[in-house]
C-alpha cells in the first residue's frame, strides 16, 4: 500500500534527531520515496547528538543514508538547501506529505510566518498552500507565548503540530522504545504501515465488566 508514495522529510536545528533518523530508517523499510532536505544546524545537530557526520552534498547525503538504511535504487533523494529547481520548490510537482522532524521554533517560526528563505521553508509553504499535509515536531520546552501562538496559527492552516512526547502505557525499557513510539505516531499520521510498537487496547477480547454498587 506504501509502495513509491513520496514523503518529504526534513530535519532542522532542533534537539530530538534520533526521532528524524528512525522516521527516515521506517519510510524506506515501508517502501516510501523519500525526499530528504536538512538544515546546516541540523548536521550540528547530528554530530552532538549521535556523533554523526552528515555529508555537506547532496549526492554524498545521498549515498550515505541510503547505504546506512538499505534504499532502494531511486527510493531516496536528498536536496540542498537553496535547490530551487527541486520538485519540492514548486506546488506542480509537491510530495504527497511532509515532516520536519524535529523542527526548530526558528523554522516553525518561518513557515508560520510564510517566509522561504530555505528550501524547508519553501516546501513547508507549498504544503500548505496546496492543502496537503504538513507535520511539525517541535521539540522545545518550556513554549513561549509566541512558540504557542506560531503553532495555532500553523494548525489553523491545516499543519498537524505534534509534539515528541511518549506514552508509557506500552511500558518502554528503553531509548528506543520511547523514540519509536513517537515514530508511530508520525507514520499514522502519514497514513504509512508499521509495527512499532502496542496500540492502547490492543489485544482486549472483551469488555471490562462493570461492578455496580
């Protein structure tokens, strides 16, 4: 059912990089192309955070991801940061969704405010001028009352704002669990089949009885 749909992802300055990386690594396994764009203070970022270095060109980019998650020939592009010509730039030729994941106050900040000094923030605009859907993770904390303002501005234009925050009902052991269970719950979004994970109420043959007083 996944096979080719095309999904826009990209990563930014934000905190939470092994949230995009699982995202990425989950698209290509579920037969996603992926179209991949990220921010030079998202490679910050990534060598904080996971001691990774990101190839600076595109072609590079490409190689790399795909080698390390398995690609097929084709399934995974990666776009500079001022590609205009790149499908993304254009509402003719737009992806079917896109994530920014995690996404920055700085970028949320600018798509709310309909700027496209980057590519990011170009496709973002796209999304929503064509009314397709646009998923934001933004990781911050505490929100400022301009960080909350930028996010119901962005809703009301029809964004999904979805912040990374686990459940613990599935009773996480570890990193990785907690990681994958916001995964899960951006691929629902995007409509993409996964395994990620307990559903709440999963496995219930009946209804609880109800004692009566």
């Amino acid at each position: 059912m996944n096979a080719w749909r095309t999904i826009t992802l990209a990563f930014t300055g934000a905190s939470g990089l092994p949230y995009g990386l699982r995202l990425l690594e989950c698209l290509l396994a579920a037969k996603v192309r992926v179209y991949l764009l990220y921010s030079p203070a998202a490679q910050i970022v990534a060598r904080q955070e996971l001691d990774l270095t990101f190839p600076t060109q595109p072609a590079a980019a490409a190689a790399f991801f795909a080698q390390r998650y398995g690609a097929a020939p084709g399934q995974l592009t990666v776009f500079g940061r001022e590609d205009w010509f790149s499908p993304v730039a254009s509402g003719s030729n737009p992806a079917d969704a896109m994530v920014i994941c995690p996404c920055s106050m700085g970028t949320l900040g600018a798509v709310a405010s309909g700027l496209a000094d980057s590519l990011i923030e170009r496709a973002a605009d796209v999304m929503i001028k064509e009314r397709l859907p646009l998923l934001l993770v933004p990781r911050e904390t505490p929100l400022s009352a301009i960080h909350l303002e930028n996010m119901l501005k962005l809703a009301r234009a029809g964004a999904v704002i979805l912040p990374p925050a686990p459940g613990f009902y599935g009773r996480p052991q570890t990193v990785d669990d907690l990681v994958d269970f916001v995964v899960a719950r951006i691929l629902d979004q995007l409509r993409v089949d996964h395994a990620l994970g307990p559903r709440w109420g999963a496995g219930r043959t009946s209804a609880p009885s109800i004692e009566r007083a």
